[in-house]
C-alpha cells in the first residue's frame, strides 16, 4: 500500500470513528431519556377512582422497559458498515435504528429496506450502489474498514481491493472460536440468506440446508424482521421458537435478545403442554406408532371406552325406595351425553342429569304407587325435589357416576391405557404400547396428552377457584362500604353523597385484585390456550403428524418458519416430505427455500461426512463449504484400556486452545455427549468415539453419526476399537 494510501485510509478512519461515536453519544442520550421515562413511569400516581389508569402506567412500564433493553443490547456492534450511492448518498447500516433531531435517519436498522442492498449488492448487480464499506470493531471502537467497490474503483477509495470486502468480513466470522452460544450474523449476512429473511410470505416458510449452512441463525433473523415489519400484531403474541433439545435452545438463545428482541418462548416438544418438562425417548416402534394420526382415533376410542353401561344393575338404596342404575338407563344417558358433542368431562353433567331424571321417576313411582298420579304435579316436584337432594350427597350413587362416567385427566387416562391391554385392545391400540414399568412420559406421549386436553375438557377448577374468589372479594367489599357509612344515621340529609353511589361492591374488589404482570414470553408459557403469532420449528424433519396437530393448535394463523433437512432425519414418525406434513394443513399457503453454502464446516471435514452421507441418504447433495482449512480429519484404532486416556488427551490438547470442543458417542462412554444432544450445536473440535456403533442403529444411527461428523468449525478426530465403517475408511490413520 502507497504511502499516499495509506495517509488517505488513515483519515477516512478518523473520520468513520468520529461518526461513529457520535452515534453512540446519542444512543447513550437516548438510553438515559428512556430510563428517565421508565422511572417516571414507576412513579406516577394512579387515580383511585379510575382503574384504566393503573392499566397506562402499566402499558407505559412494559413499553418503556422493553425499549431499554433494544438500546442495551445496541452497545456490541452498533454500527457495522456504510453504504454509498451513485448519486453519493451515504447511508449507515446498523444493528438499531438512530435519528438526528430532525428526524433523519442517522443510522439504518439493518431491517430497513434501505438497508437491504448491504447485504446483497453485488459487482454484477450493484442495487444502484458505488462501494459498501465494513466495519471491524471491538467494543465501542472502531478497529478498521474494508471496501468493496462495485464497478470500476475511483481515485478516493481507501480501503482493501475491490470485491475483497465481504469475503474479508466472512471468513473471519466463520474462522472465530466458538463460544458458549450461537452469535447473530447481523453484520455478515450473505445474499441468500437475506432473500430468505425478508421474505414477504403470511404462511408456512420452510427452509431446508444440510450441516453448517445457517438455516436456524437465518430463521432467528427472519424472526427479528417479521417483528420489526409487524410488531403491532407479533409482539403481543410473542413468538415461539421450539428446538431438539434443552442443549440446543441455551445455544441459540442469545441470538434474539441481541437484536433486540424478547417476547421468545423457547421449548422443546416434551416442554408443549404446561407443567411438563420431559426429556426421555420411546423406542423407535414405539415412536412411530404414538407419532401417527392413526391415534387419534385410538384416543377417541379410549375416551369412549370410558364411557359405560354396567354389566348389571347398581343398587342405589334409598330412604324410602330402592332402585338400580340399569344398562337400559346408562346407554339412555350414554346417547344423550355423547349427542352434544362435549369433552368427555364437560358431557358428563348431562349423563348425571339423564341418570337423575330417570331414577328419580322411578322411585317416585314406587313411592306414589296407589295414590300419587302423575296429574298431581305439584306432589310429583316435591318428591323430586327431596330426592335430588337425597342423592347429591349419597355415597353408592356418586360411585355408581365415577364408575360408569369418571371424571378424568389426561395423564390419569393414558397411564390406564397403557397398563391394561384389556383396555389398549377396546380403543384398538397396538399391543406394542403396553408397559408395565411405571415409566414416566416420553417426548412421544406429549402431543398425545395435548390431544386428550381437548377431548376431556378442560380443567376448570381454577377458573371456577377464581370465580369464588371474585365473588367473596365483592361480598367483602359490600361489608366494607355498609361499615363506611351508617344509613340511619344519615336519613334526614338527602343530599349527603354515599359510598355506594360512588362505587359498586364488585368495582371496589377490583381495585384489590392481584394483577398479572408477567411479561408475554412467561405468559404464553404457562398458558396452554395462548395462541403466538410466529412460531419457529427446528429440526423440523424430526417431528411427528401427532407434534403438528399441537403445534398448528398454537399458532391459528398458520404463521411458521420452519428449518430442516430431511437427509437428517433419524425419528420413524418424522417427516418423509414437507408436503405431506404441511398439505392438511396449509395447502396453499407454504413455500420452499434452501440454503446450499456450508459456513461451518470445512471443506476437509465436509469431504468424510459427504461420504456417510452417501451410504444412508445417495439421493441428498452435501452443502458446500466455503473455506478450506487444511486441517485433516484423522482416525486412530484403540483398545478398550486404551481409550480413556486417549479422551483425556484429547481434551487436555483441546483446553489449551481457544475456543470450545466436545467428545460425542455412545451413551456408555464416560464424558461422551450422544449425537441427538449435538443436534444445531457447533464446536471447534470434535472427537468422535466408536463411530461402529453408532452406526449399528441403522438409518437412525448414520444419521446421528453425520450429524456429529458436522459438528466440527475447525478439528476433527475419530477413535475406534473395530474396524472402521466403509464410509470412514479414508481418515488419515494416527
């Protein structure tokens, strides 16, 4: 570089940094007015006698604070590049947006369609652009610049060659040591990435990318967007973001709230119907069969199945008259009931009210016989009457009830049903399903005990534990206004104004009344009825018919980003296409993207799992790296006794360099992790152990095994005690 160069890139850098730290004086400005807001906000008197008040100030807290935390998280790479126009406009793109005092923008939000030719200018397509120029900072400082220049380089430019800037600012992102978490892509997002992100579609989004090649980074981002292009109908929805694993979803949940964004609920499947948390696996037989639609009808069956008539009469003796819930009353009830088309608990009043009616006509009859006519309808009611009482409270008929029509739980249900084949063979369940053991939920029973929410019922014992409540705070509240003020004392002043004109009972015990003041995200996931506005599914190909039916109950706008690869599939009830998973449902309102560039892993990595992934999926193409790092994925054969230490030596060489590694295997291998708990995880280096057994699983193992040969940014080793599978058989041999 010429000393006159040089000079000229100086100064432009002098320059970019005095514009950038004006940039961060007005965000600092604009962080200390809004947390003057947020504290007035805390502060401000709330009107006794107007709840909607209340209501303001705590509108104007949430917003005020959520705010704060989009200026907060501004700090790490606030401004990350420029943009120059042919017709020599400057714009600067970056993670927020910032305004001078006329409200001009000073800084693009990388969201902004302004912004968009940043990401996808190009020397053959330049979006009406001169030159971008990337900035390289640490902290709040800016480092330095590189420039691409489109079309032919002009006497001013001070930066890198023309067309080395983006490549620049990649690579060094992708060669970076990993850290605890996945980082946004904000400042490097390539071309078709960013198509995919600002895709303008009201439905079902999937996108599909073998290992390393962004596509659940691209899915966050697409998430940020959709809240920055509709806030007002996402954000008080929230977003739901479901992952593989717990592992998974700490890996990626950094990433929104560094763009700003918060109201994110992350769950795996086994965490979709609240209260539960559930982590353990069926068998693969197993799996599938609880995965497929076909259960719905063995639910259905189940439900029903409950729902009987006795074998013989049930005795319900009397004060004065006994008589016998028989098979003719309970099927009576049983069509009644069931023609209302109820959940089974809600149903259940109107099995009760028909066995009621019937045995009270009954033994009125037998009461009245020789001198009771049903003419005499008044003395016909009383009877009833004394009966009805008689039998709230009677213990033989409330057993009779529980017997023929139980109140039932979705766990209390399906654990019965596993543990009688009598009953697994009325619902026509596969044998397969019985277990004895007492286990406790898989990931498989979920969606299952989702589906029986719906058929049961509700439980309303909350609901009516609040209404009770409601109702004692308002009789309370009538005694506290007849204590504030002594009618009789006040009988000859008929213009004094009175308490209870003021106020009713039931407006007062508002005023007391605990208010919910969780954020969004906590709300929507305690709450099994919230519907979200966006949900992202990863790992997508993994998930049965059975998790979708819960997934579409969640999101009723049908608004989705899905992200997977079908190559990877390892789940028997998973997905075989994306049509046949979306088709019942959104016919025609879904789209297919695919992302075909590896970022993660290198070229020399990518080679050996193309070749695994050649044996178990031929038809499916490998992603394509984008570097090279001439590191070469090595293969040793080990003993049983010498296997430990080769671990520890391993991890020993691992921990004195930077960045992260991991030892993935078969779950008796001390310190491994199994290949599922990896799953859109990425480290810097990987040792994989007794990749033979891995294997072993069939289809469901190679595709473990592919997935933990991709986990790899840097390092890749494979320790082995039998002979290497064939597709592992080129590995340099240590």
């Amino acid at each position: 570089m010429s000393t006159h160069h040089s000079t000229h890139y100086q100064a432009e850098l002098q320059s970019e940094r005095g514009y950038v730290d004006g940039l961060y004086a007005r965000l600092d400005a604009e962080r200390t007015r809004v947390k003057d807001r947020y504290a007035a906000a805390l502060r401000s008197p709330v009107d006794a006698q107007n709840g909607a008040t209340l209501v303001a100030r705590d509108a104007e807290v949430r917003a005020t604070a959520a705010q704060m935390d989009r200026l907060n998280v501004a700090d790490a790479g606030l401004c990350f590049g420029r943009l120059d126009s042919l017709t020599g406009e400057r714009l600067y793109i970056g993670r927020i947006g910032v305004l001078d005092d006329d409200h001009e923008p000073l800084l693009l939000d990388w969201r902004a369609p302004a912004a968009r030719a940043f990401y996808v200018a190009t020397g053959a397509n330049p979006e009406n652009m001169r030159r971008r120029r990337q900035f390289h900072s640490l902290g709040r400082r800016l480092l330095r610049f590189t420039d691409e220049v489109f079309g032919r380089p002009v006497a001013d430019d001070a930066g890198e060659q023309p067309g080395s800037s983006s490549d620049v600012a990649l690579l060094a992102a992708v060669n970076a040591p990993r850290g605890d978490g996945m980082r946004d892509i904000v400042a490097t997002i390539q071309a078709e990435q960013d198509a995919i992100i600002r895709l303008d579609h009201p439905g079902v989004l999937v996108i599909e990318g073998g290992p390393g090649t962004g596509k659940t980074v691209v899915a966050l981002h697409r998430v940020a967007y959709l809240l920055y292009t509709q806030r007002k109908r996402m954000e008080s929805h929230g977003v739901l973001v479901v992952g593989p694993n717990a592992a998974f979803l700490r890996h990626i949940g950094r990433v929104l709230p560094s763009l700003g964004e918060t109201n994110v609920v992350f769950m795996t499947t086994g965490d979709l119907v609240p209260g539960l948390h559930v982590t353990a696996e069926d068998t693969p037989a197993a799996a599938a069969i609880k995965g497929s639609l076909a259960m719905l009808d063995v639910l259905k069956a189940a439900v029903a199945d409950r729902q009987r008539a006795p074998q013989d009469p049930l005795p319900i003796d009397l004060s004065d008259v006994s008589v016998s819930i028989g098979a003719d009353i309970a099927q009576w009830a049983i069509q009644e009931a069931r023609a209302g088309d109820q959940p089974h608990n809600d149903a259940r009043a109107v099995f009760v009210d028909v066995i009621t009616w019937a045995l009270t006509e009954r033994a009125i009859a037998k009461i009245g016989r020789g001198w009771l006519t049903r003419d005499d309808r008044a003395a016909w009611e009383h009877l009833r009457a004394d009966l009805l009482d008689e039998l709230e409270d009677h213990t033989a008929f409330k057993a009779a009830i529980d017997q023929l029509w139980p109140k039932l739980t979705p766990e209390v249900l399906l654990a019965e049903l596993y543990s009688s084949p009598e009953r697994l063979r009325a619902a026509g369940a596969d044998p397969a399903l019985y277990r004895t053991d007492g286990a406790a939920w898989t990931i498989s029973d979920v969606p299952l005990l989702d589906e029986l929410v719906d058929l049961l019922g509700r439980d309303k014992s909350a609901e009516e534990a609040a209404e009770r409540e409601r109702r004692e705070e308002a009789a309370y509240a009538a005694g506290v206004l007849d204590l504030m003020v002594d009618r009789e004392d006040l009988m000859e002043d008929e213009d004094l104004l009175l308490a209870r004109d003021v106020i009713g009972a039931e407006d007062l015990a508002e005023r007391f009344l605990e208010r919910d003041t969780r954020e969004v995200a906590e709300r929507a996931a305690a709450d099994r009825e919230w519907t979200y506005g966006h949900v992202v599914v990863d790992e997508a190909q993994e998930l049965s018919e059975m998790d979708w039916r819960v997934l579409m109950r969640r999101c009723p706008s049908r608004s989705f980003t899905m992200v997977g690869d079908l190559a990877q599939r390892r789940s028997p009830a998973g997905a075989d296409s994306w049509a046949a998973v979306l088709e019942p449902y959104v016919p025609d309102r879904w789209m297919y993207r695919t992302l075909t560039v590896n970022y993660r892993t290198p070229a020399e990595i990518m080679a050996v799992a193309a070749d695994v992934l050649a044996e178990f999926a031929p038809g499916a193409r490998p992603p394509e790296s984008v570097r090279s790092t001439g590191v070469v994925p090595w293969a040793r054969k080990v003993s049983d006794d010498e296997l430990p230490s080769a671990i520890e030596n391993f991890i020993r060489e691992e921990a004195d360099r930077e960045g992260t590694h991991v030892v993935i295997g078969p779950a008796d291998v001390p310190g491994a992790v199994i290949p599922t708990e990896t799953k859109g995880l990425e480290f810097d280096a990987v040792l994989v152990v007794h990749p033979e057994r891995i294997l072993a699983e069939g289809s469901r193992g190679a595709a473990d095994l592919y997935v933990a040969l991709t986990r790899a940014t840097q390092r890749l080793g494979v320790l082995h005690r039998d002979p290497l599978p064939q597709a592992l058989t080129g590995l340099n041999h240590h």
